[in-house]
C-alpha cells in the first residue's frame, strides 16, 4: 500500500466521485479508478457503493477512511513539525474536547494559559466521543479533555478530572421550570432531545431512564451536545446535559434542574500513549482545573490533582 492510493481514497470520499478526484490528484479518471481498484482488492474490501451518479463509502470503507484520516492527517503536518525543529521553538501543545467542553471550559482555561505561557503555540480541535480516544492513542495530540468511558486503548493515559450532577434542560415557561427535581417519568410527558445512538450521552440518558422502568421515547436526536442544548433554549424540547455544557447558551432562556435521582458526571483527561509531563502540560491541566472549580465551585468535585 502506497500513500498516493490513501490520498486519491480520500480525494473519492471528500469529492464524491473518480472525475472530481482524478481533477484534484491531476491524474486522468482510469488512473484514479485504477487506484482505487487496487487499493480494494489489496485490502479485500469493498470501499464504495454507487448511488445516484456518486460514489458512496461502505461500512467498511467508512472504518477505513477513519483510520486513513488518521494517518494522512501526520503526514499533512509534517511540514509544520520539521519547520518547529528548524526554528528551534516550543512545539506546538496539541489539544483536543468534545464540542460540550470546548467554548464553556477548554476556551477560557485557555485564557488563563496564556498568561502563564505567552510564547506557546497550541492548537485546538473538536471531535466527538467516538473519535477522541482513538486519535490520542494514535499520538495526534497531547491531551483531551472527554467524558469518561470505558477505555478501549490499554496504552492511552487515563486521569480523573471532575464530577458534577447531570441536570435536566428546560426553556423559560415549560411546565418543568415549576419543580425543583424532575424524574425521567416527568421528563417522559414531555418532547424529549437525546444524541444520537451509539453516543456516549445517549448512553447515559438510556442508563437513567431504563433505571427508572421508564421508557425513553426522543421526539428529537442529534449528534452535537451543543446543538441540543440550542434547541432546548428555542423551546423544542428538553434534554439532559452537565452544568458546563449548558453555559455555552443564553443562561437566561433556560433553567437547570437536578434529576431524580441524580446521575453522576464523571470527566477525564487523556493522554498519549508515552505521556512524558512537561511544564506546559502541568500548566494547562492547572488551568483547566482552575476554570472548572471557577465556573462549577461547589457543584463539581475535582478527582485529580494531578
């Protein structure tokens, strides 16, 4: 396997058809076939199915290109590596969060890094659960800040970072504003915003509701936790979330209440595989920390002080 065949792979996925492809590698369309051809019978996989004029990844191939992105992502940012060698600066700190993290803690943790570390460079991606683990394993960054699960990379670091309540989501003016704790059979009465399956928080909101013998029925499923917490704000529905997520919103077009009974949150931070802890890193996982007890006080409980 060769590397111009991932990329002519990736150009199919990214384009949707050989003829947009082939335009992009500068190769002519039976080249491009060609390689995708060989790639195929070279794996024994079926990459792509056609429809309607467009060429359309298999479950398998959806797999493949996951782990291709993976591999054609280090090689696009070995330019920038070589160039920080050259220079002889301070490395980029690479830094990843689910989106629900992102604007409410990683951002302005960020803030207070900067101060301590004027010259750092860094970069910040956001990814969902089902990818964060798998690229840190592959050494693509140096720390993430997740939901907790079960950790299905022996060689990734895993640290407790907090705990905190999950809180039932309600607009201004639902009659769910009125208690002061909501149980899944109350919340059952009611349009109900749940991520997708086989997310982690669709996970959870299944957990609590199959506790209480109560079926959950969503009216409405997405895959960004931001997103939900978007759609309770214009009153579609109510949802369950942590207190940090829901403060990427306006705080005024909605209220938080405790579930009955209450559910635990638990975060964590991950790290490559060769962890080695530098002053910037120990630096980062202070503020992160900091923000967190800033933002939450006593509605989080710091499980590390590392």
């Amino acid at each position: 396997m060769n590397i111009k065949k991932l990329k002519c792979f990736r150009a199919v996925v990214i384009h949707g058809s050989l003829v947009a492809a082939a335009d992009v590698m500068n190769l002519s369309q039976p080249a491009t076939s060609r390689l995708i051809s060989t790639l195929e019978d070279e794996l024994k996989l079926k990459l792509f199915k056609r429809e309607k004029r467009r060429l359309v990844l298999t479950p398998e191939g959806k797999e493949f290109y996951r782990e291709t992105e993976k591999i054609l992502s280090n090689l696009d940012d070995l330019p920038r590596i070589v160039q920080e060698i050259k220079a002889g600066g301070t490395r980029t700190l690479r830094i990843v969060a689910l989106a629900r993290l992102a604007n409410s803690l990683v951002s302005p943790a960020l803030a207070r890094f900067v101060k301590e570390h004027p010259d750092q460079r860094f970069s910040v991606d956001v990814r969902g659960h089902r990818d964060i683990e798998q690229w840190v394993a592959g050494r693509h960054y140096d720390i993430a800040v997740a939901l907790t699960k079960p950790c299905n990379h022996p060689s990734v670091i895993q640290r407790p970072f907090f705990d905190t309540d999950a809180m039932v989501m309600i607009p201004r003016g639902h009659p769910l504003e009125a208690l002061e704790t909501v149980s899944p059979a109350q919340m059952a009465e009611h349009d109900i915003i749940a991520l997708a399956p086989g997310l982690r928080p669709r996970f959870q909101m299944e957990e609590i509701f199959n506790a209480a013998g109560v079926a959950l029925d969503c009216k409405i499923e997405t895959t960004s936790s931001v997103l939900a917490c978007q759609m309770v704000v214009e009153g579609l529905g109510v949802t369950i979330i942590d207190r940090l997520a829901a403060l990427a919103v306006d705080q005024s077009r909605f209220c938080l209440r405790p579930l009955n009974p209450n559910y635990r949150l638990q975060f964590v931070l991950l790290f490559p595989p060769g962890f080695e802890e530098t002053p910037a890193t120990t630096s980062l996982v202070r503020c992160l920390r900091d923000e967190v007890a800033s933002a939450l006080g006593e509605y989080a409980t710091l499980t590390s002080d590392a």
